[in-house]
C-alpha cells in the first residue's frame, strides 16, 4: 500500500529518464522517435464498477516525429518531460502558469495556457502519474489538523519532523507536506470539511481529540493534491475518510469527487478513496434537523437530475438524497445548525451521524 | 506602538461591558437607551492626506430605542455586542456567515445576511474596533512563511512557542496566529506577494534566508487580518513591507490596499501600513524586463483612468505608471519572468529593485 514519497519521485524520474532513453535509442537506429499514451477522448472513458471510478479504456493515441501534424505536440511533450526531469532533480516545484511561461525561455512556443496545460495532462496519461507527482502543484490549497507526525523529504527540511497539532489554525497541504513521510498519529478518522469556518468550530471545539480526529478543510471542491493527501491518510494510515459538506447537490459532488474522482482525471487511478463515506448535510437532515433553508434555484435542479443519471451516484441512499432535494427543493448550509448554538454541530450533529454509520 | 493581543482582547470586552452598563443604567434612570456611532456614509467619508487612508468625519449617527425605526437595528446591535462578548469569553471565534445563523438560535430577526453584515460593520464603527478583535473572521486565509518565533494566547495553546520556519508551505494567517505574541525575528524585511505560486518560489530559492525576509502571500487581495497582520509586523517588528504583484492597475490596488486602507473600512484606522512599499511588477517593468504580456482590457483601462482620479495615488511615481499603463496598454503577470528561468525573479529582478528602494 505505502509507497514512500522519496521512492515515489524517484520513480518518476526513472520513467522520465526511460522515456529520454527510448527517444534516442530511436535515433540512434535511425528511426523517427514516437509516443503512445491512452486516449482522453470521451469515447474511451468508462465507469468502472469495482474500481468505483472513472477510467481509460484500451484506446491508444501515437505521436510520431514522423507525421508532420504531430511534430507540435510531440515537441512540447518532450520538452516538457525534460523541464519537469529538471524540477524533479532540483527539487523545485512549478505551477500551470509557470509552466507556460517557462516554455518561452526554450522557444517552446504554447499559443495559449489551455494548450500547455492539455500537454500537462498528456504526460499524465502517458506517465500514468499525477502531475504533481512531477512537481507542477496547484496555487489552490487546502488545510489539516490533528494528532499527526510527518517526516519532510522536500530540500533543506529533509528527516525534521513535525507534528501538526502546534499550529491550529491549520497546516497548508502544499508541495512539502503533500511529499512528507506520513510517521505517525493518534486518531483513528479523518474528518474532511468543505469550509474554513467550520474547520476552525472544530478545532475550536477540540474534534481532534474528542472524536480523535485529523481535520481537513477541502476549501470547496479539493484541490488534486489534496485528494491525494486524503488517499495517503486512508491507505498509509488505515483512516476512514468522513467527507462533511453543504446540503446541496454540488456539496454531494465535493463527496463524490474524493470517493470516485473524475472523468477529467480517469487517466490516473490514485486520486480517490472508495471506501470514502458522505456523511452530511443530507436534504434528510435538512427535514430532521428543522435547519434554516433556501430554495433550490433551477440550477441546482438540474444539476440533481444529472448526477442521478451518473453512475457513482447509483446507490440507493444517494438516489434517495437527490430525490429529495428534488422533491423538496431546499438546500442548506453547514453553518445553518448554528441556528441551536455554534456547539451543535459538534456536540450533537456530528455523534448522530456517526452512529449512523456504525449502525450501519 | 505594540498593543499585547491578550490587552486588545481586554480592551473589547471592556468596551462591550461598557455598553452595556450604559443601556441597564439608561433603564434604570427611566431614560429610552440609545447608541450612537460615526456615520459611514459617503459623504461622512474624506481622505486623511496625513494618515494617506481615508477616515470618517464628524457626522454621528444615532439610533435611539424610543424611535420605532430605530428598534430593529438598535436590537440587532445590542444582541450582536451580546454575542461576540460571549465568543470573546469563551475563546471561540465566528464568521459572517456564521453570526447570521446564530442570530436565529435568539429568536433575533435578519432577513439576509447583508443585513447582519451591515450590523457587524455597525458594531466595528460604534467601537472603533475591527471585527476581528470581536473574535469575527473571514473564511479566506493568507499564509507566512520565515524566521518568526511566534507565541500563541488562543485557549489550549496559551505560552506555547512556534518558529514559523518549520513548515515550508507556508503557515496559515488564521485567528491563532492573528492573536499570537509576535515574539522574535531575524528578519529584516515583509515581502508580501500576490500569489501562491511566487510563494513557493520564493521558500525554494530561499528568499527568506538570502534577504532575511519574512515571505507572506496574500492570495489576491488581502483579507482584513491579514492587512492587520502585516501592520503588526510593520509596528511591532519594525520590518518594511514591500508588495510585489501582478503587473496591471488590480494589482497596484493590492498594494494601496495594504497601504492606505479602503473607503469601505475608514471607520477602522488599525488596518494600514502607511510605509509599505510597492516594489513591482510596475508598468515599466514590462518594458526594461522585455516581459511577455496580454494587452489590457477596456475594463482595464477604464479602472486605470479611475485609480488616476482617486487621492491615494496623487503621488508622482503611481500618476507615471498608470499613465504608462494606458499609454502602453499591457500588463503582465509575476509568472511572465519564468520566461528567462524559474529562479529569474529571485536572483535578478529582486535584487534590481530593493537597489532601487536604497537609491531613493
């Protein structure tokens, strides 16, 4: 299950290194160098039902030095390949924008960041790696606490290690945590929040050691490497994940996303936690709870058809929640219960839900 | 200049005990209670050339109990001073979304959360206080990064010392660290950047280190504590703040911001850094550095020629650059300097401006 952060970058470098190898070798025997990865288009994405995620189907996509109309992308790629092989052995991280703009210090020409992030992502598929297992991290991030030993490998921070309940407002998951050696914790969950202000109720509220608990703020729809980090904390450590959103149907999704990833990303297989449980605010609690509400806007409506038709959410109790959304058109916040006072939701909300889940 | 968080926090609580010994007293003499606090109307709003921010005037609003229009803000008022006078005794700390909500759980009436909001800036001009000194914060968070021994006072970590240079990706400016005792620094400097990107590569090129600097993202424009904060470190630290943004009229506007405070917080005078410096990326910049860029927008324009009117940019140096702005009509991003090398930025252009700031 564990793959240590250092062997995972070294990895990567190996296939990098490979990948510069075989072009080469190609060279050298006087062929014209090509690469083959999975295809993205939609018609080779598929809903795997075991997996519980999207994934690529068996359709392959060539680009050879051979075919003139592949010359553009099958430079950029190698080039690419090259500029992170070089982040990788620096031990420097990279953003999407600065991938772009890095591009012109080599006359690589992108006529736009659309098209140097598509390449990003070709690299994906073709490494069959994450990209921020290649060091292009997003600006977006998001925040743990609790009980929680960790180990840096990022350069001029290698072996300290730190325990990140000193700092309660909430550790950024950014490149050096996100690389860290997971050493060791106390808790036995991990409760992913969509919003800053109840993470801070939370730690406030002492949820990491009540409830022995790490507490992560997902900040809306998690970046990747968060998703990442959450996969980490459960296969790593053994933690279930409870995922705790707004009850609306994009605050379903922010769930489904940790659980199942995305079609966006079928192309990687690492980015999701199955065993990943919702746990509210359901449009059931939105009636239980008596909690303060706004009606669904049309949107939101539309939305809730489309995810019954989508194939992670075929399970009967999610059916049942969108079908009443539907049926009672209400939405609610996760900062409505602080209707009864701001220790509901911790002193009450959260046990109730959690003997729902081990009565189940 | 340096006022303890622990004293502040005092301060407040002492300020709404105050209020509310005014309204029993007024009770108890038979006499209608009533408040009265700056006006923040537009015309109650002028710019201080001295304190370069603008302040409220002399207008007083007044809100008796004895006057039924009255009624329903006055109310609101008392139950908000009520509430955060609470939070402020129990060590917890809110939001504005959250206040809306708990307003509910005392039977008191808003109909939306503009209206609550309203109330919140209401209660920060009644005392002259930010509404983080009441324990309301916002959900957007800025980070910090360098040599800073910090000491925490939020409840459950009171006395405990941390040296902000443990966690690479930058800490939180979340209310802990708000609150904190700023306790030493080897630091000579604040570089407070636009964006999380530059963030990271200024902790990997180790700006912190080679400038002696503290690093701060701002992630945009800065939340209020985060605007707090680095007057903080201005005042009580005696560092410099030097800005460094996009180049294009929003991104001077982050560093004014900074500088000389809003029209929307003139009822606040704690929120400023009159000394902080904008260090780039300036108009010209695009032009000595030969920087890729986009050309401006209307939209652009049209606030370029706006900011050209507004009295926080009479000074010389910002007229030259928003002239240059809409003479050349480009603007261009942090990232742009990517285009020589990922350490361009850190090794040149850094350097070349703090040369600038000493032969001025």
């Amino acid at each position: 299950m564990k793959t240590s952060p250092i062997v995972r970058k070294k990895e990567v470098r190996k296939l990098l290194t490979e990948l510069g190898a075989k072009i080469y070798d190609d060279i050298n025997l006087g062929v014209f160098p090509e690469i083959s990865m999975p295809s993205r288009s939609v018609k080779n994405i598929v809903y795997d039902k075991d997996l519980k995620q999207y994934v690529v189907g068996q359709n392959v996509v060539k680009r050879s030095s051979k075919n003139i109309k592949h010359i553009r992308p099958f430079t950029q790629t190698i080039w690419l390949a090259f500029f992170v092989e070089k982040l990788l052995r620096e031990g420097k991280t990279s953003t999407l924008r600065d991938v772009y703009y890095s591009a012109q210090a080599f006359n690589i020409d992108f006529k736009d960041q659309a098209e140097s992030d598509e390449i990003i992502t070709d690299l994906e598929a073709l490494l069959r790696k994450a990209r921020e297992d290649y060091n292009v991290y997003p600006e977006e991030r998001s925040a743990i606490y609790g009980d929680l030993t960790i180990e840096y490998t990022v350069p001029g921070h290698e072996g300290k290690r730190l325990n990140l309940v000193s700092h309660p407002d909430g550790y950024l998951i950014g490149p050096s945590l996100s690389t860290a050696e997971l050493v060791k914790t106390s808790a036995n969950v991990v409760f992913a929040v969509e919003k800053g202000g109840l993470f801070t109720r939370f730690v406030e509220n002492k949820v990491h050691e009540r409830y022995k608990a790490l507490i992560v703020d997902t900040a809306g729809q998690p970046p990747r490497s968060t998703r990442y980090f959450l996969r980490r904390l459960n296969q790593e450590l053994g933690l279930p994940i409870y995922v705790l959103t707004d009850a609306d149907p994009y605050g379903m999704h922010i769930y489904m996303v940790i659980a199942s990833g995305s079609a966006n990303a079928a192309h990687l297989t690492e980015l999701t936690v199955p065993t990943a449980k919702w746990i509210g605010v359901t449009a059931t609690d939105i009636e239980t709870y008596k909690l303060p509400y706004v009606k669904l806007k049309d949107e939101d409506i539309k939305r809730a058809y489309e995810l019954k038709n989508d194939p992670r959410y075929k399970d009967a109790t999610f059916q049942k929640e969108l079908d009443m959304f539907i049926k009672k058109q209400k939405k609610a916040e996760l900062e409505a219960f602080s209707k009864y006072s701001l220790d509901y939701i911790v002193d009450k909300y959260l046990p109730d839900k959690l003997k729902g889940i081990k009565e189940n």
